[in-house]
C-alpha cells in the first residue's frame, strides 16, 4: 500500500499528538509518587527491573493459554497485544501489565469435541 506525503505527515502529527498525551499522564504519576514519598532511587531500581525483564521477554514473546482450549499462544509480532490460537483458532488478547506466564506451565487439555456444538 502506497502513502502519500500528506497521509504520512497527518500519521506524524497525530503521533506527536499522543506522544504529548502520553508525556502530560507520564508526568502527572512521577509527581504523584514522588508526593507519596516514592524516591527517585526507588524509581530507578524499578526502571532497571523492568528493562531487565525486557531484554527476556520482547515485544511479541509473550505468551498465555487460550481461554478456549488451554494451549499456548504466542503475542504477534506483527499485531500488539494480539494473538491468535493455532488449534481452536480463538483471538487472544494480551493486555499491557499481565503477568507473563512460563511455556511450562501446564495448560488445560483440549477436547475436540467442545467444537461440534453438541
């Protein structure tokens, strides 16, 4: 699919514009917490945890059990926070913040039968 340069320059634009939003609400929790007493030492530990479980887990390597049939299914790569069940053919959706669950962990057995509707 072709872009034309006054599509891209809106796309740019209303990115900035979220980018702003993101940057006021960012803005309001830091002040919020540190109102609560929360340290800027606290809150760097807590960056580094963070970034620390990135480097395991990328964008697109989460995984959980489909609410349908238990077997895992894996985060797009392409889709954020969607997944797609590759027996039951279930949407699954990842939500930002979820505990990521382990691939071994044990999932639900899946019986065919569920499908035929009877």
């Amino acid at each position: 699919m072709a872009y034309d340069s006054s599509d891209l320059t809106r796309y740019v634009k209303e990115l900035t514009t979220q980018m702003d939003k993101f940057d006021i609400v960012l803005r309001a929790y830091y002040e919020l917490m540190q109102e609560k007493g929360i340290s800027q030492e606290q809150l760097n530990t807590k960056i580094d945890d963070i970034l620390a479980r990135k480097v395991e887990v990328q964008y697109g390597g989460r995984k959980k059990p489909c609410p349908k049939c238990g077997k895992m299914v894996g985060e797009s790569k392409t889709n954020p926070m969607r997944g797609k069940c590759m027996i039951c053919g279930t949407d699954v959706a990842f939500y930002p913040f979820e505990d990521d669950v382990k691939e071994d962990e044990e999932a639900k057995p899946y019986d065919p039968s569920e499908d035929l509707g009877f």
